[in-house]
C-alpha cells in the first residue's frame, strides 16, 4: 500500500496593510511560522485500478487573524495573504482507472 507523508513549513511573514493603509507603515502586522501535514494511501486493486484517500492539512491549521482595520470592518477574519490559504484542512478520495 504507497502512500506518502508531507511536512510543509510556512516561515513568519509579515503584511503592509495594502493600499487602504496609512503610508507609515502603521498598520503593519508580523504573522507566526506554520508547519502543514498531508497525508495519502493509495490501495492498487490491480494493474488498472486503484483508490487513495488523503488528506491535506490533516490538523485543519488556520492562517492568524488578520488583524487589519480596513480588513475587520469588510468581514475579514484570516489573513487573505497566507501562502496556505484559508479554508483549512480538506479531506479526498480518488478513484483511478487505467484503460
């Protein structure tokens, strides 16, 4: 049965405040480091078929709140800037078939 296990480190990063912010650099916000985990397993029925079930971002890891004024009163919680996205963790299940 294959499979794999994925570490993905996200370094701290940091964020202006765009273009609604003050020129001064005020607004400006550090978010932390981040360490993602995916995993898949793969069953091969045969030379044709086979199923794998994984997945990515298995702890359901969220960026930090976002933490801007602009952001805050548009309804933005999370960091729309984070290289992982915002959505969490999510779960599949692939069938293949060979022809």
């Amino acid at each position: 049965m294959p499979g794999f296990l994925r570490f993905n480190f996200y370094g701290g990063r940091g964020d202006s405040g765009g273009q609604l912010s003050p020129s001064d650099a005020s607004e400006a916000i550090n978010y932390g480091s981040e360490i993602l985990v995916d995993i898949e397993a793969r069953y091969d029925f045969n030379d044709n078929i086979s199923l794998s079930v994984g997945v990515d971002n298995l702890f359901d890891v969220e960026p930090d709140d976002d933490g801007h004024f602009v952001a805050e009163i548009l309804g933005v919680d999370k960091a729309l800037t984070s290289p992982f996205g915002v959505n969490g963790g999510f779960w599949y299940a692939r069938l293949v078939a060979e022809f």
